[in-house]
C-alpha cells in the first residue's frame, strides 16, 4: 500500500511538473505547491526520480544571444558571434546566452533499449506492401498510390 501511495504523490508531481514547465513557475514556487497539495516530493526528489527512470542530462553551450550560433565545433574558440559580433560574455566573464541540448544519439539509444518501442522504430524497415491477388490493398501511407 505505501509503494502505491508513493507512486500515485510520483505521478501527481510528474502533472504539477509539467504545468510547471509550461507556466514558467520558479523552483520556489513549485515546491510551495507541492507542499500545498501535503506532498512529501521537492523539485531535487522529482528530477533524482526522473534522471533515476531517464539517465540522462543535457548538454550545455554558449549560444549567441541573438540565436545566430552555438559556440560549439568552428566557434568553440570565438569570443563574439561571426554573424552579428555580439560578445560572447559578459563582463564579468559569464556567458551572455546558454542553451541546453539533449544528444539525439542518446534519446535514440534509450528508445532502442525498450523492445517494444525499438520495434515501432523499425516498422518502416519491416513494413511489407499488402497485396491480395492482382489487387493492391492501401493500408499504409507506405503502400503509396
């Protein structure tokens, strides 16, 4: 009975999450909600949770703040945007803009570890036309017309 009332505060924190991620609510306030609503999670219990299911963290880069690049691979090195020389940091040395990145190679590797969605990721692969006699049957947008 606590492994189900455990897992039914989880999910009601994993909803209130989204909506916090929707509305833009502050760390400070999200944990004021969860107190509100008696639960014993905090924002750290719910992401060591998720990153516990979900084992991965994304990748942070230096991005120019008008959007133009990445300070990644060429720009690693610059200090200001090549496309509209924008500084890189501040002055006080801190990066004027960052942006969080997942790796695609790592979202598809955990998709790939779960059989059933691995299989769904192949279905183009696997897909077979359907025919039926001399008739062609169109049951797929891959059967094409």
């Amino acid at each position: 009975m606590l492994i189900l009332f455990y897992f039914s505060d989880f999910i009601q924190g994993l909803c209130l999450l989204h909506t916090k991620a929707l509305h833009s609510i502050s760390d400070a306030a999200f944990n004021k909600i969860l107190d509100n609503v008696n639960s014993n999670l905090t924002i750290h219990k719910l992401k060591k949770k998720i990153n516990s299911i979900i084992p991965f963290e994304p990748q942070r880069y230096d991005t120019c703040k008008n959007s133009c690049i990445a300070f990644t691979s060429l720009y690693e090195s610059l200090t200001s945007c090549s496309k509209c020389n924008e500084n890189r940091y501040d002055d006080n040395g801190k990066p004027v803009n960052t942006t969080f990145f997942f790796s695609l190679k790592e979202r598809l590797i955990i998709q790939y570890k779960n059989k059933e969605r691995a299989d769904e990721l192949q279905y183009r692969n696997t897909y077979f036309q359907n025919k039926e006699g001399n008739e062609e049957i169109y049951a797929d947008i891959f059967d094409g017309m």
